[in-house]
C-alpha cells in the first residue's frame, strides 16, 4: 500500500493517479466525495475530467460499506480518505453546529470515534484484500492552527490518528508539497 499525504491543494491527487497510470494496472477509482453544495460538485466535476476515461470507479460516498469492488481491477485508488472519514463522521452523529457542540457527553463522542475508526480501517483493509496494489489519498491536517470548536479538533485528531495507521499498515509513504513527492517510507526515489 502507497499512503499519499498532503496538505488542500498540494497535488497529492494528481501525483497518486500519476503513479497509478504509471502502474499498467487496471484501475478502480474509489471516490469518496458527495455533492452537498455547487462549489464541491464543481470540485467532484473537475476530478471526473481528471481521471483516465478507463478507469472503473466505486462510489463510496456517505460511509458506505464497501461492496461490488470490480474483480478485474488490479489497483485501487482511494480519494480521499479524510472526505471518507468525514462521510463517516456525519453517518454516526459526530457532525453539528457550533453552538450545540457541548450537548452530547464526552463518553459518547469516544464512543462514536471509536466506531468511525474502526470502519475507516475495515474498508482500508478490505480495499487491501481486494486489489493488488492500493493507493491512498489523505490530507495532512496536523500541520496547521489547532481548530477553535470541538468538532474540528474532533477531525483533526481522528484523521491524524488514522493517518499514523496507515502509515504503519503502508510499505510507502509519501508527502505530496507543492506538486512534489518526497518519500518518507520506503526507499522510493521520484
């Protein structure tokens, strides 16, 4: 498993589905986003134009359990895993506004991160059993400011935890910074 790490805009996606033409695989496109609003189907538009025409592509969007992975793909590319785990977040109740982000006890927000933890992994792995080679995008959060509201620090910590997981399950890792790679697990040279 490749884990690809970057900040918003970092050119993570394009550098993770560079490296997934490059394979000669047959590629399954795992998309996790939702179209809420114009700006994230513009986002979601521009993605589609982005990939290869023969591509496969499994829609995973809304926390879905993952099933009906195409068995003649060979390579799976997962974008993104921090949308995904968002997805996940919102399905279990761990998404609300700001000024009611003190009404559900601590216990239950453990709880529920618990669960979403869980399920990110389980379909990571079950990605993992399913394809030859498995590439994942996430976005690196840890970096900046520390969120001044409870849900984002929730995100945060989940993803950034989630993040060190992948990294330990991944034979490489790399960080994507301003259009380029550098390995920081494996001995891949780019």
């Amino acid at each position: 498993m490749t884990l690809v790490l970057g900040g918003a805009r970092s050119g993570k996606s394009s550098f993770a589905q560079r490296k997934a033409e490059e394979s000669g695989c047959k590629v399954c496109y795992v998309a996790t986003a939702e179209a809420r609003d114009g700006e994230m189907d513009g986002r979601i538009q521009h993605h589609r134009r982005e990939r290869p025409s023969g591509w496969l592509t499994l829609e995973l969007a809304g926390g879905m359990v993952l099933e009906g992975f195409p068995q003649e793909a060979d390579l799976a590319l997962l974008d993104c895993f921090t949308v995904y785990l968002s997805n996940l977040m919102a399905r279990r109740g761990l998404d609300w506004p700001v000024e009611k982000e003190d009404l559900m006890p601590e216990e239950e927000v453990l709880r529920r991160m618990g669960d979403v933890e869980r399920e990110a992994l389980e379909t990571v792995d079950r990605l993992r059993d399913e394809a030859a080679i498995l590439i994942v995008v996430s976005n690196e959060v840890g970096m900046g400011v520390v969120p001044p509201y409870r849900l984002g620090r929730i995100f945060r910590d989940l993803a950034g935890r989630l993040n060190q997981r992948l990294a330990e399950r991944a034979d490489e890792v790399c960080m994507v910074i301003a259009g380029l790679p550098l390995y920081i697990k494996g001995d891949r040279e780019e």
